[in-house]
C-alpha cells in the first residue's frame, strides 16, 4: 500500500478502531490457481492473531496451505472530496477532487483448524462480540440453538487464526491540507452524510470542526 508520510497511520488506537468498525476484512492469497480473495468477518484477538472461520465448501482452505503468508485488509470509512469544499478555490482554482479513506493491511501466517473446539471458540468470540454489540442483554447465544443443529453448523465450516507478522495504516484524512481547506473539507463531509469521517478528522486537530 502506497502511504506518503503525512498519511501514515502509527496509532494503536486509531488502528484498531478501524478494524472494530470495519471487521469485514478481505482476506487474499497467492494459489496455485492465483490469487484468491475471501470477504471474511475477523476478531483480532488480544496476542494480536485475527481469528476467523470459513464455509467447509469454500476452497481457500484447500488452496491455501498452513503456515502460508496471506493479507487482511480491512477498509474503514471512506468519501468522496470536492474541490468545491475548500475555501481557497475561489481564490486562485488550484485544487482537483480527491478521495479521502481509512485502510489497515496486515500481513500473517494462516493456519486452518478442523477441530471441534477451536471452530466452536471462533464462532463464539465472534458471535457474542457482535451479538452484544446489537443486542445487547438479548444478545444471541450458542446454547440458544439446538445442539444437534449447533453440531451440524459446525462441522459445515473452518476456523482459522492469522499470526501477523507486520501491519500497514493508511488514513487519508485531508491532512495535507492548511487549516483553512482542513476545515472546509470537514464541513463538507459533514455536510454531504459523512460525519463520522468528518469527526475522525477533527480528532486530528483539536480545535477544528
């Protein structure tokens, strides 16, 4: 991932928030038949390693061999910036539209795992973090469902976890930008649905938004 210096994410927290809001990561690999790309829902655990589980009908866990190095990506908000946001394009037109977006590419080694247990934790941790997110005290549980069908589910899928050997960050958060065109970007983004980038943006520079 190509990152110019001021764009360079080196914040644990701003990383992990997101990878919190986004946890749909695409996950890709190198095959003997190319490259394979999964979108795949991933916990990133305490230690650091990404856990996650696919369909036993999916063939990346054929394709791909343990201990083989693959990328996560995970892609945070992203918006389109006009030209038209920026107070100084009245004065003198040097501006051209731009895309600002968060992104985190981590680099590991996958290892599959088929056993009972580990497919039951992974579906777990996942589960009750998202669960609990929505539905808070009502969130769904694993006991909720019939054993037997839990069974069935589970012997349908793979876990895996992802070792993570390096981490990229990328957040494109118009911070190239003087104060005065920093502020009219986030006044716009706001403006056109993006407040949450537009939020993210005045974290940079307390003061501003």
């Amino acid at each position: 991932m190509y990152i110019p210096t001021h764009f360079d994410e080196t914040d644990p927290a701003r990383i992990a928030a997101v990878i919190e809001a986004a946890p749909l990561a695409c996950v890709v690999a190198q095959t003997a038949q190319g490259l394979i790309a999964n979108h795949i829902p991933l916990l990133r655990a305490p230690d650091g390693r990404l856990i996650g589980h696919v369909a036993l009908a999916n063939d990346m866990h054929r394709l791909v061999a343990d201990g083989q190095e693959v990328l996560a990506i995970f892609r945070g908000d992203d918006a389109y910036v006009s030209p038209n946001f920026y107070p100084t394009k009245a004065e003198h037109h040097r501006h051209v539209p731009t895309w600002n977006y968060q992104a985190v590419h981590m680099t590991g080694t996958i290892t599959f795992q088929h056993d009972s247990h580990a497919k039951r934790a992974a579906v777990g941790l996942l589960t009750r973090l998202h669960e609990r997110r929505l539905n808070g005290d009502a969130a769904w549980r694993m006991a909720d469902a019939p054993p037997d069908y839990l069974d069935q589910m589970l012997a349908n899928i793979v876990a895996f976890q992802i070792n993570v050997t390096k981490t990229l960050a990328k957040s494109k958060l118009s911070q190239n930008r003087a104060d005065t065109d920093f502020q009219g970007a986030i006044d716009g983004l706001r403006a056109s649905g993006h407040g949450e980038m537009a939020k993210d943006m005045q974290n940079l520079r307390p003061g501003k938004g």
